[in-house]
C-alpha cells in the first residue's frame, strides 16, 4: 500500500512538473535592461567612430571637416542647418521621451554605472538589500584587500584613459592618435598634447572614481535643461497604486535607482532619467515570488490620457513640438542644399604687397581646396597680350586640402591706362570659376634732377 502512494506521488510530480509555468512581465521590462545596456555601449562606439571615419571631425589647422571635406563659415547652410536640425531634434526628443537620453545614451552615466559596479564587486560598498535570484542575502562587507584595491584602481585608470582619449579623435585622424598613443613624434601634434591628455585623465578619474552620479543629480546643467520641455504627456514612470498592498515593507525599486528616487511617487520635475532600472527591478520580484501576482507595478508610460491610441499620441506630440517639428524640417533642407550647392575649392586675385616705384605689377593668385584628397588644378589668364604678363605656374598640384599661392607679373612696359583681365581656373575633377580683376598704369613722372 505504501508502495502504490509512493508511485502516486510520483505520478502526479512529475505531472505538475509538465505543466508550463508563464512568468507575467511588465511590457517590455524582459528586455528593458539589455537594451539600455546595447544602448549605453553603442553610443561609447558610435562617439569614437563619428571622428575616427571622417563623418565629423575639427582639424586645428583647417577647421571643420566631414567625410573629409573642410566646412567653412561661407558654407552658411550647412552650418546653420545642421545645427538648427540637431538642436530641434533635440528638443523633439525631450517633449516625446524626456531625460531617456541621460539614462540611456549619457558617457558621463554609462562610467558611473560601470564604476559602481566595479566599486561593488571589488569592496563592497553597495549592498543588495534584497536579492530574486535565490542566493541567501548578503549584508555588504568591506573587502579590505589590498589586491583588490589594486585591481579597482587600476579598472578606474583604465576607464578614465579611454574616456579621456575620445576628445583626442575630434581633433586627429587615427594615424596620428596612434603616433600619440606610441610616443612618437609628429609634427602635426599639438606641443604639449600629453600634458593636456594627463589632465584629462586626472579629472576623469576623480568623476568615475569619487563624483559618480553626484554630477548628474547636482551639476548637470543639460539635465536640468531637459526639465524644460518635460510635461505630464513625456515619458515617465507609471505606478499601479490599485496593488499598493504589494509594497508593504518593499524598497526593491528604491534600492535599484542610482539617483535615488522613489518611483512610487512620480513628478514631473524630478531627477529620473527614464532608465527603467526600477521597471525591471519590480518585474523580476513579481516573476519570482510565489505570493505575487500579476506583473509590476512599474511601466514607462506616454501619458495616462493617450490609453495606447496611435493618433493620440503623435497630435499630443507635434501640439506641443509644433516649432521644434518646424524647425527641424528646414534644418535639414538647408544642409541638404548647402552639400549639393558645396564648392569643393575657391580662389581670389588679390595686389602683392611688392611694387616697384610705386607701382604694382605683382599679383597673387590664392587658390585654396577643401578636400583631403590629390588633385590637379590649372590657371589660365584672358583678356591680356600673354606676352604683357607671366606667370609662376599654370599647373597647381594639390595632394591634399590646403592652400597655394601663384605669382601674376605684368610687364613694365604697358601703357598707361585700365586693363581689364580674367584668371580662370579649372580643375581635373569638373571645378571651375572665373575671377575678374582690373589692372592699372599710371603715367611714370621722371625725377627731378
């Protein structure tokens, strides 16, 4: 007898044991972490790639350059329009989603995080006052091993060159960040450009490895400026008050927020970045616990008055970004008509300062190409007898963007009078502009003897 209920028991175990178990999850809050984690390690590639391809970087001799391109003041639309697109894209991002770009996108936030994290593994400053994994809690304790000093201090080191070393790829090509990282000497590098980086380096460690998310709670002005387009429509933290009894003697969601916020108690004008770290903190206790039902009680939320209509949100949206919205559509019709109306090189005639008598016969021809690429370049003059005038060169070699003068010499014996002449220029890749210019002899008085 007792045999046939030990098989029974059995039996129906193993029966329990085929029926699926279906954890409810707040939407979204099974991914919600791994994605800002993508996010957060996309955007550290991203800035360092941006320089380092070409797409954006200032050149300390030439200026602005994209895709390899010098970007003049005279470029005025693509200037004016990129910064008008990016600026109003912005702001579009702040009405629609807030502070997301903090939490998500933020270097300064991704370094705090990371350090926080080292900080824990390595001594044990921050303790899990809750744990759902199933690992019995542990009331955190100071490791005070030398050795694991070292490592921290070291990981932080580590952290803070590279951080460091991403403002250096806005200002140098990659062959020349690597003559910097190998100590080797390029004139092109800025004298004393190890000094600077070392300084770099020092108040970079002392962000990561002492202020953290100090800065982001009490200096950030960007932040805070954020705080302006933010309403009760942006994105926010929602909180299910009708399951209130779930949080009796429960600060998990407290405990998970770096900035320390209560994420039972939203306001608009609050330090929360939108990171979901709270959202995917109650979600997991909910999925694990065996007195918990349902999913929650935290989402991210577009406004309680949207209910998830499609065209409410965006009327919501543009009613209230209707100039941002604006504002970014002519941005980029403007870049877009400065790079198709971009002049690839330029060049003006202007008087030499020599002159002979008092009178100039030297000019100078300044030709100036905005490419960093070779190019070929030709100068013909019309208008005046060539055997009036002569010219340096009429063939200009360019093996990159630069500029390069040529000498025009008029003759001595020309008459007095106007002489109206006209240089032009081509170029082997299609470029050519004219430039016409007025040449003027005086009577020569003789000298009193």
């Amino acid at each position: 007898m007792q045999g046939k209920n030990t098989g029974y028991v059995m039996s129906a175990q193993e029966s329990l044991k085929q029926i699926p178990i279906r954890e409810a999850h707040a939407p979204g809050a099974t991914w919600l972490h791994v994605a800002r984690r993508s996010v957060q390690v996309f955007t550290l590639v991203l800035l360092v790639l941006i320089p380092a391809s070409g797409l954006f970087r200032i050149d300390p001799s030439s200026g602005i350059l994209m895709l390899d391109h010098q970007v003049w003041f005279s470029d005025i639309f693509i200037i004016m329009g990129f910064w008008i697109f990016i600026a109003s894209l912005l702001i579009m991002m702040y009405s629609l989603v807030g502070s997301v770009f903090c939490g998500w996108m933020c270097p300064q936030n991704t370094a705090s995080e990371w350090a926080n994290m080292m900080t824990e593994k390595y001594l044990g400053r921050r303790a899990n006052m809750m744990d759902v994994s199933g690992i019995k809690m542990q009331v955190a304790s100071r490791r005070k091993s030398w050795l694991n000093y070292v490592i921290l201090g070291f990981s932080l080191l580590l952290a803070s060159m590279f951080y460091a070393l991403i403002p250096v790829f806005y200002f140098y090509p990659p062959e020349l960040i690597w003559s910097f990282i190998t100590f080797q000497y390029d004139p092109a590098l800025a004298n004393g450009l190890h000094w600077i980086y070392m300084v770099c380096v020092f108040i970079m460690l002392m962000d990561i490895g002492v202020m953290r998310h100090l800065i982001c709670k009490y200096m950030c002005i960007y932040r805070v400026w954020q705080h302006s387009f933010k309403t009760r429509d942006t994105l926010h933290i929602s909180y299910d008050k009708t399951r209130s009894d779930h949080c009796k003697s429960c600060h998990y969601c407290v405990d998970s927020c770096f900035l320390d916020i209560d994420p039972r108690q939203p306001e608009v004008f609050d330090s929360c970045v939108n990171c979901g770290a709270c959202v995917v903190a109650c979600d997991e206790l909910h999925s694990k616990s065996k007195k918990l039902d349902g999913p929650g009680l935290l989402t991210l939320k577009l406004g309680d008055e949207w209910q998830g209509k499609y065209r409410g949100m965006l009327g919501s949206f543009f009613s209230r970004a209707r100039a941002a919205t604006f504002a970014t559509v002519a941005g980029a019709i403007m870049v877009v008509y400065g790079v198709a109306s971009y002049e690839p090189a330029s060049f003006s005639v202007y008087r030499s300062d020599s002159n002979q008598a008092d009178q100039i016969h030297d000019y100078r021809i300044n030709l100036a190409y905005k490419i960093n690429q070779a190019e070929h370049m030709h100068i013909r003059v019309e208008g005046i007898d060539p055997s009036l005038f002569s010219l340096q060169t009429q063939d200009v070699q360019f093996q990159s963007a630069g500029r390069q003068d040529v000498v025009l010499r008029f003759s001595d014996q020309l008459a007095e009078g106007l002489y109206r002449f006209r240089v032009i220029v081509t170029a082997d890749g299609g470029w050519t502009r004219d430039f016409q210019a007025v040449h003027f002899v005086r009577k020569q008085i003789p000298a009193k003897s």
